[in-house]
C-alpha cells in the first residue's frame, strides 16, 4: 500500500464503517489469527464449497434476482486516479466479455489500461479451467508475476476467473503464492472495487469466490475491446452437465438476462456504430428456459433480426437444443449470419452417450440436414475431444467419418483432459497419450484438408468482408472476417477500417484468403 493509498483507506474506514467491517473482513480477522492449513478448513467451510455434482444438479431454477441498482462504492471512485491496470485473459470469449466489465470497473474506479506489467498497480488473471494446459498456463505466469511484487510490494496481483472456482486451485495459491493478493470468483466480479479495498487494507490475501449464483447483475460498466465487434451476454451458467466439463460448476446454473435488457444492450451498440454482435452463452440455445414466460432464442434472434446493426452472431450452440423455431428464423437470412457452431465432441453414438450429450450421431446428422434445407449455404464448424475414456479406435473412426459426412469447414480440437470433480475424472483415463495424439493429428490433417477445399470454392468470388484493422503480420494489408467467418487480407486504405467492403479473392489458403478491393468498393475510394 502506497502513503496516497494508505491515506484513501483510512478515509474510508472513518467515512463508511458499516461498509469496511463486511463478512469478509470478518473473515480477514479470522484468517489472521489461524495457521495455514487450519485457514484454509474453516475458510472453505464458511464461504467456499467445491465442484460437487449432486449438490450443483440439485440447483434450482427459480431464485434468479436481476439487480439493477450496481454502483461503485462512493469511496472507490476515484481510488485508481493516476495508477494504471492490465488484466491478462485466458479461454473463452465469456472470459473475454468478463474481462471487458472488469475493465470496466477499474476504469470507473480512475484507473487507466496499460499492457506493460512493470507500469501496472493492479494485474488481474482471468482464468479458464476448462483443461489442464490452461491451467498450467496461469500458474507460469503467477511465477514470471512475482519478482514484481518483490520489487513493488504495492501491486495488487488478483486471480480471478473460472479457475477461482476450483477449491484445489485456491488451496495451491493459498499455500505457495502467497504474494497473490486475492482471489475471486465467477460470481463476484461486482465485487471487484469492495475486493480491492480489502486487498489494500489487508496484509492477508482477500479470498471470495460464491459457490451460490443466482443473480445476475445489470448496468455494470464495460471497457469493450474494440468499437467495431461487440459481446453481448444474453445468459450465464451451464445446467448440461457433460460428463467432463467444468463449466456447471465453475459458472453456476443457467440464468437468462430479460430479452429487454438485451434488445437494449443491441440497441445501444448499433446507435454506437457497431457492425457486429456476438451473442454469448455457454449453451445459447438453452436460453429463456428459465424464464417464467415462453421464450427462447429464435424469439430474441426474431427480434434482435429487426435492429440496424450489419451483423448478428451467436455462440455457443448445444445440439440437443437446437430447435425448429431458431432454424425458422435464422433461415430469414439478413443481419442473421449462416455460420453455425455446433460442438459434436464425438462421431460416435456410445462415447456421446457416457459424455451425456444427449443426442446420438444420427439425431445430430438430423439436425445438420434440417439447418442445411433451410440455409443452404451455411457454414458449419465444430468442437470435438478425442480421447475420451475407454474411445476404442473405431470409435474414433466414427469421428472421422462424421466429420467427413458434415463437411465441417473448421474444427476446435481437444485431446481429453480429466477434471477434478465432474463424473468423467472418476473414470480412468485409459487411453495412451501417443494413442491421443495420434488421433488429434489424423483428426486436423481431415479438418484442415476440409477448410482448405473450403476457401478454394471462394478462389474469384466477391465476398462481404467487415475491415477490422492492420494483419498481424504486415501492417500495410488490412484483414478482416467474412459473413462466413473466414479471414480475408487485403491492401486498401486504412479508412476502411470499421466499414463492411466487397473483395475479389484472389487466393486460397487454409486458414485465410488473399483478395483485393473489388471494383464498385474501388470505385468509391
Ligand atoms: N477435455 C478436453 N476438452 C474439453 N472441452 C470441454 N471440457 C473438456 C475437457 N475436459 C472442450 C469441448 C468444448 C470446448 C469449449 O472445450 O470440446 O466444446
Ligand atoms: Fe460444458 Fe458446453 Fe456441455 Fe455445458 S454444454 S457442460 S459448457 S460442454
């Protein structure tokens, strides 16, 4: 804590005494007074319960409170002024989006972004746990964090994020980083300004992470990314529970935002010149099950269809919900993009069956053909994992063949990875590593032979392409995504940068397509 910082809280703490003594100060002082392993108990006792199935099935629906009243403490406003922070994220694109509040908040609270680690007085990790390299990840760079903290003892490092939600995660920083200053949950990134107030005050590391969710929490500010694509949230959580996903737990029951606050949210972007949205839930197409009026996601897409905004994406499908009432309305085509995602994770009926996927190759290959009578052209890509427990080889060739059968144009692949606390980690995973990756690498050759035949059928056409800036590569070529999702370079003037123009492709790679201006764009310049 710097003297600036010092002075703050102890203005805080005569301005607003019921607000500093909270239950997690409470917690603080009792932290303080135990010894390592015994903390670590009664902390989890009292606030913290992991992964555990039959408790997170037993959920229940109802209990969602949507807040509309969020606001920093008055105290917290302007606590950052002067002092910057950076937040790295990992995973998912819900990650991504939480990133965007996070950034959001700080900012409300005076602090300003930077990307450079030695000029940052809060460093946050939002985390994903969905497999263990991810996780291996976050724990490298907690090791490169802590010379920093060495070197300035006023830094404030935060882990945050899906893995947060893990008791054995927190039990290992708990115990061997304990320069991590605190550590919160899916569910408490409104708590951020509280969270770093006792994180300031305290010589203990601030630990909260709510196994209980059930609220969902509006008007939180937002940094976004970028002003020409935008995240939209319409729910949270997960009620699918697939045999090895770690999402039901770590982001809590399925929650639909009010297709009120949504429309709004759309609104808002399009009147801010955005070009695209992204729908995000981990399961869209569970969306407003839990509402108490029927509602589902072909009646937000239905009305979201009717905004002026270019582009309108949605991610990420689950196939057993997919229903004819979305593919009606999808099938209307306009602001409505055909590229679907739709995880598969397995070819084979049996191996979908101990992932509890509940749907079969053939029902999956029904839905494909129904989506494919009503948009003809639609692209479709796919998540899967090989490897699962006791995949026998021909299970895996039923993969393959799907994959062929489909015609996926792209393909997230994942070799299985057991997490602590689903029903799969239970089994054993009994499949060689050489075994996997053997299947992983037969797997990408058929997915990127599939995406290369893909972008050779757009060799001298014109494509749709939205400009989103500089290549990575050569700042003179400008890149950007087609209604189809493909990335496209070209060279043209940078103000074209935000603006959907038409380009000729000229060459086809795997992964991306060569194209130059066509004329009527050209023309225009
Ligand atoms: N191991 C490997 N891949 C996984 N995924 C989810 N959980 C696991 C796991 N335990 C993959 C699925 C999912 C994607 C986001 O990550 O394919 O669709
Ligand atoms: Fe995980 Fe997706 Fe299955 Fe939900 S639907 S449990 S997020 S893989």
């Amino acid at each position: 804590m710097n003297e600036q910082q010092r002075k703050q809280a102890s203005q805080i703490k005569q301005g607003n005494p019921a607000d500093v003594k909270s239950d997690s100060d409470a917690n603080l002082d009792r932290l303080k007074n135990m010894d390592s392993d015994e903390m670590i108990g009664k902390y989890f006792q009292t606030t913290y319960e992991p992964p555990n199935l039959k408790k997170a099935k037993k959920r229940l629906k109802k209990d969602v409170d949507i807040h509309y009243d969020f606001s920093i403490p008055k105290e917290m406003q302007s606590i950052g002024d002067g002092k910057k922070f950076l937040i790295r994220t990992y995973g998912c694109q819900m990650n991504e989006h939480d990133t965007e509040v996070m950034a959001g908040l700080l900012t409300d609270m005076g602090y300003q972004l930077t990307d450079d680690t030695k000029q940052a007085d809060v460093i946050l990790l939002n985390t994903c746990a969905i497999r263990e390299n991810a996780e291996n990840k976050v724990f490298g760079e907690i090791g490169h964090l802590k010379p920093l903290k060495l070197e300035n003892p006023d830094l404030i490092i935060g882990v945050c994020g899906c893995m947060s939600q893990e008791e054995a995660v927190v039990n290992r920083i708990l115990k061997k980083h304990p320069f991590i200053d605190m550590i919160f949950g899916t569910h408490n990134i409104h708590r951020l300004p509280s969270l770093l107030k006792e994180a300031m005050f305290s010589k203990e590391m601030v630990v909260e992470v709510w196994s209980k969710e059930g609220d969902i929490i509006e008007n939180l500010p937002k940094v976004r990314k970028g002003r020409i694509k935008g995240w939209v949230n319409i729910m949270y959580g997960c009620d699918k529970f697939c045999t090895y996903c770690i999402v039901p737990y770590t982001r809590g029951k399925e929650r639909s935002r009010l297709p009120e606050d949504i429309i709004q949210e759309v609104r808002h972007l399009a009147a801010q010149g955005y070009q695209e949205i992204t729908l995000l839930g981990q399961n869209v197409n569970a969306y407003g099950k839990d509402l108490d009026f029927e509602y589902g996601l072909g009646d937000l897409m239905d009305e979201i269809r009717k905004i002026d905004i270019p582009r309108v994406r949605f991610t990420t499908s689950h196939p057993r919900d997919f229903d004819d009432r979305l593919i009606e309305v999808l099938a209307k085509g306009g602001n409505l993009l055909d590229h679907i995602h739709l995880p598969v994770q397995s070819g084979s009926s049996a191996v979908l069956r101990v992932m509890a996927r509940r749907y079969t190759r053939e029902s999956y290959l029904e839905l494909v053909s129904k989506i494919r009578k009503a948009m003809p052209n639609a692209t479709l890509t796919t998540d899967i994992i090989v490897g699962f427990p006791n995949e026998t080889d021909e299970q895996f060739e039923e993969t393959m063949t799907l994959v062929k059968e489909v015609g996926f144009e792209s393909a997230y692949t994942f070799i299985y990875s057991p997490r602590e606390g689903t029903p799969a980690a239970r089994w054993e995973d009994n499949i060689p590593m050489e075994v996997k990756k053997e299947r992983l690498q037969r797997l990408n050759a058929l997915v990127n032979e599939q995406a290369k035949q893909a972008m050779e059928k757009y060799e001298g056409e014109i494509v749709k392409v939205l400009v989103e800036g500089e290549s990575k590569k050569n700042p003179d070529v400008l890149s950007g995504y087609t209604e189809r999702s493909k990335l496209v370079n070209f060279r043209a003037p940078k103000s074209l940068i935000g603006k959907i123009v038409d380009v000729k492709i000229t060459k086809a790679k795997t992964w991306s397509l060569d194209g130059e201006l066509a004329e009527q764009t050209a023309g225009v310049l």
